[in-house]
C-alpha cells in the first residue's frame, strides 16, 4: 500500500533540504542480501557509566554549498578508513540536528558507528556507495520471521520496500524496518523523496530517531538510551560505544 505522508521542508546549513515524513519512493528489485551481525568487539563499557568521546564540533558549519562538508569527509576518511560517502551523511545529519535540536547533541561519530555494525557504511554484501549515495545493491536485512536472535514482524509495506510480502526485513545502510521507516522517513539530499537505501536519507532519519523527546545524546544516560533504542541489547551498545570513541578519536588527531 502506497504511504502519503505530508513534508515539512527545513533549509539546511549546507545548502539542502530536509523533509519530515517525507513521501517515499517504491524500492524495486530483488532481495539480494541478509546481514548477520558484523563482527565488532564490544568495548569493556558498562552501560549508562560514559559516552563516546565528543566529536561535534569537528564537522564544519557550512553556510553555502556542500564543498566545506566535503573536504572533511574527505580528511576524517583517510583518518577513519570510512567512506567519505559516508561519512558526508553522518555529518550532514549531525549538522541538521544541531540547528533543529541542539539539545541533543548528538555526534557524527555515533552514527558512524550505528552504521559500521549495520551496513559497513553502505558496504555489506560487496556493495559499494555511489555518488548519489545509494549502495550498488539494495541492502536487505534477514526476514524477521522469530527465529532465534530476532523478533517476528509480519508484513507491513506490501514488500515496498523490502521485497518479502509476508514478512518484515531492516532495509538500508541503516537498516530500517520499514514500519519504523515510515514514521521516521527523511530527506538528507534534498532530492524530495525519503529513500531508506539511500545515505543521507537514512542518516538523517537515524539521527532524528535517537533524538527522539529530547533525549541529549552527549550525556551517558541519554547516550545508552539512544543506541539501545536502535538495538535493546548491551553487546550492540557496547559495540557502537567502541566504533565511536575510536572514529571521534581518529576525527581530531
């Protein structure tokens, strides 16, 4: 069934568009990939105790354009070794939320994390980003069918965008289920339409999503509260905790 949603379009400060529930195009094509957890050792964190380290301010203000946005990715890239497509989504929607809610204050580095464990950044699979921010091949998750390790969701977009008309699978970089992906639906390249498989757009949603009631993301209360909304298991925060202290590191050196 075919979503109309009403879009609320904000001026970005570098230059774009972000739309609030914005209308989704349809994702065609197969169901090319399931995606087990990747591989990351939790850090001996125990939750609730720290956050990661603060990294928000080293992702430029832009006031025109996307070139400042550009060249840090570009920069933290080689530092990090995460994509500098990537990473321009990560920061774009930090960028986003520190003009709509800077309360939350929420890092770059997080959602780096969240989508090193999710995706490999838009990667999984032998997948590679495009320039327009779309993986080569669409990124699905496992049917969430209640077999061990996940819940049972029965079908909730017609197989709109995940391909399985009978059950529900996480979709994207960010690995949206696409009940969750109609509530949250953004627009971070401003091209009109929220996209879950593409980066920017799902980004941004991610971000808007731990933000969610005020929630400040650069507190240790709000920052566990935030990434075990995402995923309620400790190991999963313990994970993210560990990718982001180290990207946010890697960022300033």
């Amino acid at each position: 069934m075919r979503l109309a949603l009403v879009a609320l379009v904000v001026v970005l400060a570098s230059g774009g568009v972000w739309l609030l529930n914005a209308t989704s195009a349809p994702q065609a094509g197969p169901v090319t990939t399931e995606i087990p957890a990747l591989q990351v050792q939790p850090a001996p964190v125990q939750p609730g105790a720290v956050a990661p380290a603060a990294a928000a301010d080293s992702v430029p203000q832009a006031t025109a354009g996307v070139a400042p946005l550009v060249a840090w990715a570009n920069q933290v890239s080689r530092r990090t070794g995460i994509p500098a497509r990537a990473l321009r989504s990560y920061g774009n929607a930090e960028l986003v939320l520190r003009s709509t809610t800077p309360g939350c204050r929420l890092s770059w580095a997080t959602l780096a994390g969240i989508g090193r464990i999710e995706s490999n950044h838009g990667q999984y699979g032998g997948a590679r980003l495009g320039d327009d921010g779309r993986p080569t091949k669409p990124i699905i998750g496992v049917p969430l069918d209640g077999s061990a390790g996940v819940k049972h969701i029965s079908d909730t977009d017609g197989g709109r965008y995940d391909g399985d008309a009978t059950l529900d699978r996480a979709v994207g970089p960010m690995q949206f289920i696409p009940s969750t992906w109609a509530k949250w639906a953004s627009d971070g390249d401003g091209d009109g339409r929220g996209d879950p498989q593409q980066i920017d757009d799902a980004a941004l949603a991610a971000a808007r999503y731990l933000c969610v009631g005020g929630r400040d993301m650069g507190s240790p209360a709000g920052w566990w509260a935030g990434v075990l909304s995402y995923n309620n298991s400790v190991s999963y925060g313990q994970k993210v905790f560990g990718l982001a202290d180290a990207y946010a590191k890697q960022g300033r050196s």
